[in-house]
C-alpha cells in the first residue's frame, strides 16, 4: 500500500471536519488548520463530495460537513474515494493480478496484503482517531493487535 499525499491530505481534512460535527468548516480554515495547499485541497474535496463522505454548502457562511457520523465514516472509505483500491499491483486492483508459471502463488499473496490493509483500515473509524486525542487512550493499537491475530486468506 502506498499513501499519496492526496490520501494523507483527505484524512487530515476529513479529520478536521469530523472535529467539528456541528459546523461548517470551510476549506481555508481546512488548509491552514493542517498546512495544506489550497488548490491541492480544492480537489480533494469535491471527490469527497462526489463519494457522498461530504456535503458542501455554498455562501459565506457555508462550508463542509460528514454526511454520516465520524463514527461510520472508516479510514479505508476516505481512501477508496480517493484512490479506488487500497493494493495495487502495476497500477491494479490487487484481485486483477495475474500470474503464470512459478511465479503463480503471487496473486494470493497480493490479494492476503490486501485483506490485512483492509482489516486495519475499514475497522478504524473518524471518530477512533478523533478519541485517541482526547481520551488519552489509543483505540486503534488494540484493534490491529486483533487483527492480527486473524488468520489472512485461510492460512498464517
């Protein structure tokens, strides 16, 4: 799994927004909240609109809101918005890897990467991250310790 600067940018963003779940949060404040480019950030958030994570509202005193709650709103949804695929192999979806010969056992490996990126990242929600802050307790080392524990694609 690679992390664009766009995907680490649109959780910074969705972040910031779930901070505030009854506010509109505009993008300047969005952008100096978190050190991010404007322009960059522009982008970022109308493909967050148009995956349904977002609402915007237009005016000066309009913004950015969740449609959902932080806490249905999962690291891995913010991601998918943005790139498609959490594993890609040469550019696709890790399940298209295709493989002949001696070097056929690979597509189940990509496929195992996949399934551990997605057990980590679709089970951690806004709102975990958002806790980890103020409670002082980190939600997200125990949920990996779990899954962890999971066997990946049948075998470990």
């Amino acid at each position: 799994m690679f992390v664009s600067a766009r995907s680490d940018y649109a959780l910074r963003a969705m972040l910031s927004i779930a901070a505030e779940p009854s506010n509109l949060v505009k993008a300047s404040t969005l952008a100096e909240q978190q050190g991010l480019p404007m322009s960059f950030l522009q982008g970022i958030l109308l493909d967050l609109r148009r995956t349904g994570l977002l609402h915007s509202h237009r005016g000066g005193l309009g913004g950015y809101q969740l449609t959902r709650p932080a806490t249905e709103i999962t690291v891995g949804e913010v991601l998918r918005a943005l790139t498609g695929s959490l594993t890609t192999v040469r550019g696709l979806p890790a399940t298209a890897a295709t493989y002949a010969g001696a070097a056929t056992g690979l597509r189940e490996v990509w496929i195992a990467v996949n399934e551990a990126i997605e057990g980590v990242v679709d089970d951690i929600s806004l709102a975990d991250l958002l806790s980890q802050g103020t409670r002082g307790t980190p939600p997200i080392k125990p949920k990996v310790d779990q899954i962890n524990r999971q066997p990946l694609g049948g075998r470990r």
